[in-house]
C-alpha cells in the first residue's frame, strides 16, 4: 500500500524509539519543575503510574531507553516526593 501524500513517510521503528525516548525526557523535565500547574502535574503522574501497554505509555517509553520501568517509577517518585514544594497527591503516592 502506497502512502498517502498527507501523512508524510512511514513511521520507522527506529523512529519511533526515537520519538517514545523524546516523551519519556519531557515528561521527566517537566515533573522536575518546581511550579508544574496542578492539572500537568495530575497528568504527568497519572501516565508514570499507569500500566498501561500502549505506543507511548510510561512502560513503552521506558522499555525504548533500555530501562526497567518499576524500578524508574520507584526511584522518580521517591527523587520527586522528597522535593520542597512537592505536590501533595505525589508525597501521597510515593
């Protein structure tokens, strides 16, 4: 099937590891800002907690850097629940 014009080239694998290893540095540098809105921090944590298999799922992204999830979920809420001025849902979870 040849691609559609509209949709650019096809997706690669390497592309897309490329892309899921882009989501998983975001998400990290966003929840390492001290004054994320309560609404970004919901989600952000929502989808670090999530085991959920999905393209770009915490797991996925994870997986794509070569890291085991559990143990970088552990270590990311225990870093970010000892952080002054962290939310109070995260020191919650951690």
């Amino acid at each position: 099937m040849k691609p559609s014009p509209d949709c650019g080239p096809p997706w690669t694998d390497s592309g897309v590891a490329k892309l899921r290893i882009t989501v998983l540095e975001d998400a990290l540098s966003r929840l390492a800002k001290p004054r994320l809105p309560p609404n970004e921090q919901a989600e952000l944590l929502a989808w670090l907690r999530s085991d959920l298999i999905a393209p770009f799922s915490f797991l996925a992204c994870a997986a794509s850097c070569g890291l085991d999830h559990e143990a970088l979920r552990e270590g990311l809420l225990a870093v970010l629940s000892g952080q002054d001025g962290a939310p109070e849902a995260l020191r919650m979870a951690a």
